[in-house]
C-alpha cells in the first residue's frame, strides 16, 4: 500500500516527540557511597546487593603486573 498523503512537520514532530534519550537514573552505593547504575556492581568498591562481588584491589594488581611485564618485554 502506498501512502498518498504527505504528512506535515508537526505530525511528524509529534510522532517522533518519544524518541528522545533519557537520563540515567545514578544511585549512590551502599557501601561505599560512590554514584553507580541501578541493578549494576559498584565498579569502585566491588559491592553489589550487600556482597561483594568482585576483588578491586586483586583486579588493579593483575593489570600492574600486566603492565610491568609488558614494558620490560619491549
């Protein structure tokens, strides 16, 4: 079917009105106070609903070391 009529600007503009983006809702974390995603692991602390999730401070070591043998290889 072929549409035989133009629309004009303000149809389209209201059509298209809910297509703009929304802002993301930030939440402080409870552990460590830091702004986070909703229903995400805090990247700061590791925390997520309590618990802890993932070992920052074990995560930053391995990227030094990474880092060290790399330099020393080139």
């Amino acid at each position: 079917m072929v549409i035989r009529m133009r629309h004009t600007r303000a149809h389209t503009k209201n059509r298209r009105s809910h297509h703009a983006l929304k802002t993301q809702n930030l939440v402080k974390c409870t552990n460590c106070e830091a702004f986070k995603l909703r229903h995400r692991v805090c990247m700061k602390c590791g925390f997520y609903r309590g618990a802890q999730v993932i070992d920052i401070v074990a995560r930053v070591e391995k990227r030094q070391a990474k880092k060290t043998l790399a330099t020393k290889d080139a």
